[in-house]
C-alpha cells in the first residue's frame, strides 16, 4: 500500500513538473536559450526594410534591439507580414511582434497586447497627383489595393466603398498602383511618407486626411503574463526617456502628436 501511494505520489509530480515545464515563463525561456526571436516588417519603410546590404533595418528593429539589449540576450529577427505574423507567435516561430501591429478587440483574444501602446498611425491613400484625390469620396466604386489581413480592409469598403483588391505584401501592391491596376493604394500614412521619401513616387502624393488612426502594440504569446508586464515597462521607459521621439527623428518620420503625448504622460 505503502509503495503504492508513493508511485502515485511520484506520479502526480512528475505530471506537475511536466505541466510547469510546459508553462515555463517565457522571460526566462528566452534568456536561457540566449536569443530573442522577433517578428518584424521587412517591407514597411522606415518602420522595418531592407538596407543596400539586404539587413533588416528601421524603427521596428531598432526598438527590437533594445528588448533584447534589456533582456540580455542576442536578437534574431524574422520577417512577417500582416497575414502570417499573428500565426508565427502562436506557432511559436517568434517571441514577440514588433510589425506595426495596430490593437484591436480581435487581437486581444488571440494574444496578450502590451499596454501602454508604442505608437500608432492612420489609414490615407498612396496616389498618383494627376488623379486630384481630394475626397474619401472620390474612391467610391474605384479599384484600390489593400493589404491581406489588414483590419480596416472591412471599413474602407463598407463605409467608404472602395473596390479592394488585397496582396499579401506591400511590394506586390506597390506594383499594381504602378502599373494601374489600382486607382489608389490605401495603408498606414506612416509607411506612405516613407514612400514618398523614395524617388521613384516623385508623382505620387498622400492627397488626404487620414482616418482610423489606431495604436500599436507589441504582441506577446496570451497568457505570459510576466513576460508582457516586462515589455510593458521597457515601452514606459521608451516614452518617458523621449526613445520614441529620438526614432522619429533617426528615421525621418513626420512626428504623431500620439509619441509627444505619451512622452509628457510619462515623464511627468
């Protein structure tokens, strides 16, 4: 009997030890293992491109960079888009998502959103000038090209009734705007200015107001609970340090009243 119970007792402790295993914190998974794998834009210039040299750089990998820096390990970083990034995490491919990844109710329950947002950006079009867009009105009933998985797809066409013709990456739907398959190319105004920064759009233009403006998170695997209270604090310190704004500048984005908000919420 004796022995009995303690073959039972050694089981149900290995069972818990297994399921501890299973749920180990992910902080210390990361720093054991010596490397932090985040998923980042590689076609989303300033916010995470390719360089001459074919290295994936911009704001996205630079605030990746200081997560690993902080966690003290090395960082590998994989490129994602919009359709699959959600599906790398829960796959465990990456850690964490550092891709513009805009908050939402949706994601919300698919993986745990760090709170506070890092930044954020609107929803404008991607033009050429002779078109003289000057109204979301003029797109009604006009072939735009739109990214897969990209939230405010839904919106534009229901309340602003485009035609949305939607690639998986943003090369492919730059192509389509240049060749004319699309009247417009509507997406992140942050990643239009970059655009409009290369001379090759030197006839295109962003000709709108921008609407939807949304935050953005970084997206952590839903229930570490202690590894999004960790982000979390390094995004406070990126607001409260002026990070944010530093990167604004480094990369040659157009400042977001958004970034100086928090950066004089935080450094109060």
């Amino acid at each position: 009997m004796g022995k009995t119970l303690t073959l039972t007792a050694f089981a149900v402790a290995l069972g818990f030890s297994a399921l501890t295993a299973a749920h180990a914190d992910a902080v210390s998974d990361i720093q054991a293992r010596g490397t932090l794998v985040v998923g980042v834009k590689a076609d989303y210039r300033p916010f995470g491109y390719l360089d001459a040299s074919g290295k994936i750089v911009g704001f996205g990998p630079d605030l990746a960079a200081d997560v690993a820096k902080q966690l003290g390990v090395k960082l590998q970083m994989v490129p994602v888009v919009a359709s699959n990034r959600v599906q790398y995490l829960q796959q465990g491919k990456i850690d964490i998502i550092l891709a513009t990844l805009t908050d939402t109710p949706q994601r919300d329950k698919l993986m745990d959103m760090v709170d506070p947002h890092y930044y954020g950006a609107g929803v404008n079009i991607l033009a050429p000038k002779s078109a003289d867009f000057k109204s979301w009105d003029q797109l009604r009933g006009k072939k735009v090209c739109l990214i897969q998985g990209t939230f405010t797809n839904k919106d534009l066409q229901t309340q602003y009734g485009v035609q949305g013709l939607a690639f998986p990456g943003t090369a492919e739907a730059y192509s389509a705007l240049r060749n004319g398959s699309c009247a417009a190319f509507a997406y992140d105004d942050t990643a239009i200015q970059g655009e409009l920064l290369k001379p090759q759009w030197k006839d295109y233009d962003m000709p709108l107001t921008s609407i939807f403006f949304t935050p953005w998170s970084i997206g952590a695997k839903k229930g570490e609970n202690h590894f999004a209270s960790v982000l979390s604090k390094m995004v406070v310190g990126w607001h409260k340090s002026g990070k944010i704004l530093d990167l604004e500048k480094k990369w040659g984005i157009k400042p977001i009243a958004f970034a100086q908000q928090e950066h004089e919420k935080y450094s109060k």
